[in-house]
C-alpha cells in the first residue's frame, strides 16, 4: 500500500509521536509511506528515519499551524492508497482531502479531549473511517458527534518510549552482554544516578509528571496538591516537558515555598531514564483522550494516580496499578496518593502489573499492525 500520514508541525507532543511512530512501522513493514507536515521542523523532526518520505507544504516556518498551501495538488500527485490524518489540523482537512480523492480511504482520528472545531465535525462524517485511540473517544464520536458506528475502531495509543529491558521487539537493545544479562542490575545504577543528580535520596518518593506545559495539562493543580502533602516525608515532585504555562508554575512553586520540593526539568527527548528513576506517576490534566504517559509509566512499573478524564482509566488496571480519581477531588487525590508515597513495597509490588499490563495492551507491534489491518479493509 501506499500510505500518506499527514500532520500539521512535528511539535514534540503525544500525537506528533503516535505519528512519527507509526509512520516508521508502515514503512519497516514495506508499505511506501509519506509522513506530509505543514509547517517544517519541529522537535521531532530529526526522529524521522530515512524509510520515511518526508516533505513539508510551507516553504519557510510560517508558524501557522492551519496553513497547508497545496494539500490537495500534493496528494493527487501522490495518488496514495490511505490518508490517515493525525492531529487537529489535519483532521481539520480530511474531509476535503477525501472528496478530493473519492478512490483513497481518508482516516480521521480522535485523539483529544477537547471540544472539536466545526471542519473536525465535519470531517469526521465525510472521512472514510475514524480510529479513536480509547473506548472513550469512540463513545463521544457515536453519541457526542453522531458518527456512525460501523466507521469507527479503537485503536489505543502505541508505547513510544519502551523500557530498555522490555521483550518487545521495538525497545531498544541494550549496548553490552552485562546488561543484556542483568538489565535490573542497569535499571538501578541509571536511576541512582539520576536521582543523585537531582538531590533525591534513595529513599526519597520521587512524584513525575511528563506533559507539555498548557492550560489544560493542568500542572498548577498538582502543585496545590504538593503543598497538601506531609513536609516531613521524603518526596520530590518532577516536571518533565516545556510550554506557555511553565513560568507561571514556576512563580507558584516559588509562592508556595515549594522550589526545594518540586524540580523543573524542561524538554526531554527521552523520559525513559526519568521513568526509570521515579516512582508514582501523578497527572491532573483537565482534557485528556489516552495519555502516553501515563501508558509509558505503567510500561516502567509506575503505579499512577490521575483525575478521571477521557480514556485515562484506560491507561492502566483501575484500583490495581492505578487510581482515577473524581477531576478537581483534591482530597480524593490525597487519599489515593498518600498509601503510594509513604509505602515503598507497596509500590514495588504494582510494578510486575504494571509493567504487563501495559507492555500487553500498548505494544507497538500490536498496534500497527492493527492499523495496517484496517488498510487493508478498508482498501478492499
């Protein structure tokens, strides 16, 4: 097949990482594959390997993310088999694409909370199909935009940062026989190291969220909730990820007393080593459809405790390796979290779940396999 995965910048979030992702997988498995952006470079940019036919609609970075001159021109020439559309933008413009090229199968997808603008909606009924990654975005196409049943599957977000020691056969190897031979015995010398670089004693509850810093991510809220926890327990909370809010929680760390406690600590092209160094994963956004980190989390052997948004249930064995509290219920939060923070072998003891479960549900392998599945499908 030829396949045509559009996106509007390769900005380094969670969808622009599904796409990279799956991109890569169709083009491993031999199917030509274009990965089409709007604007050119983006934090991922440079993860795009060379089986991988990349090109750009604006000539220079415009920072427009909605302006796509010569979309259509583009994929006539192309003449591919299927358009799978990731991201607002893109999905904004499936439903021209597709009565452009009637004879291709334009996918939509639902990847988001967040209340969708009308050429989505439309989209989302002229499309050919539309994957939703989480049962719960397939139930708010079907009952919330009237999309028929019969063009929608669930397909759950691929696990993008794997543990170096996973079985599955898109992790990364690891570099010598030792630790081929002995990956806990690697595990635990990288997270000591990393903890020590960050003053986090053995012993210390080391508290991560990864998320890009937006109003809906919703970081302020996790730290009131630091302020709530029990200044004399050992525990740190970790920022991992960058954007327009940062500063912001930052003043609020520093009002609350807080900057010893909570660490900032930016953009980072591979939270792996942090996963490997923390040991609940906390989340409080306010929007969410199926969030890769807390998927990567559980991956690791995190237990997590997270506002009941979206598909965030679906990211790991509800009141088994992780709790979904009521949104804003801070005191809820508190009781969910506290056990966890105060009780390292009980967190070790969710880890084995965790790990299963995820590795099970989100392998890479599964999932693209699962999308090239429906290509074909829908192909015939």
């Amino acid at each position: 097949m030829k396949i045509l995965v559009v996106q509007d910048h390769l900005r380094n979030g969670g969808t622009e990482r599904q796409a990279v992702l799956l991109a890569t997988a169709f083009a491993t498995a031999g199917h030509a594959t274009t990965l089409l952006t709007f604007r050119p470079g983006g934090a991922l940019a440079s993860m795009v390997p060379s089986i991988v036919a990349r090109h750009t609609l604006q000539p220079f970075n415009t920072r427009l993310d909605w302006f796509a001159p010569g979309l259509a021109r583009f994929a006539s020439r192309l003449t591919p088999d299927v358009i799978l559309c990731m991201g607002r933008m893109a999905n904004c413009r499936a439903g021209g694409l597709q009565q452009k090229l009637p004879g291709a199968a334009v996918i939509a997808t639902m990847r988001t909370g967040k209340k969708l603008p009308h050429l989505y909606r439309r989209s989302l009924h002229l499309a050919r199909h539309v994957v939703a990654n989480s049962a719960d975005a397939a139930h708010l196409l079907a009952n919330g935009y009237a999309v028929p049943s019969a063009k929608i599957s669930v397909i759950h977000n691929a696990l993008v940062f794997p543990p170096a020691h996973s079985d599955d056969p898109s992790a990364p190897a690891p570099a010598s026989a030792e630790s081929r031979a002995k990956p806990e015995l690697r595990s635990e010398t990288l997270r000591d190291s990393l903890r020590a670089a960050h003053h986090a004693a053995p012993a210390t509850a080391v508290l991560l969220c990864v998320a890009m810093f937006r109003p809906e991510k919703n970081q302020r809220a996790l730290i009131h909730l630091a302020a709530r926890l029990p200044r004399d327990t050992d525990w740190q909370l970790w920022f991992a990820g960058e954007g327009e809010t940062r500063a912001n929680c930052a003043a609020l760390t520093q009002q609350l007393g807080l900057t010893a406690r909570i660490q900032y600590l930016g953009f980072q092209a591979n939270p792996s080593p942090l996963y490997s160094a923390a040991d609940i994963a906390v989340l409080t956004s306010q929007s969410e459809s199926l969030p890769n980190f807390l998927i990567e989390a559980q991956a690791h052997g995190l237990p997590a405790v997270a506002d009941d948004v979206g598909g965030v249930r679906e990211c790991f064995l509800p009141g088994e390796t992780g709790w979904a509290v009521p949104p804003g219920d801070t005191g809820a939060f508190l009781a969910a979290l506290t056990p966890l923070l105060t009780n390292a072998a009980r967190r070790a003891s969710l880890a084995p779940a965790a790990r299963a479960f995820a590795r099970e549900s989100f392998s890479p392998a599964r999932q693209a396999t699962a999308y090239l599945e429906l290509f074909a499908h829908l192909c015939a």
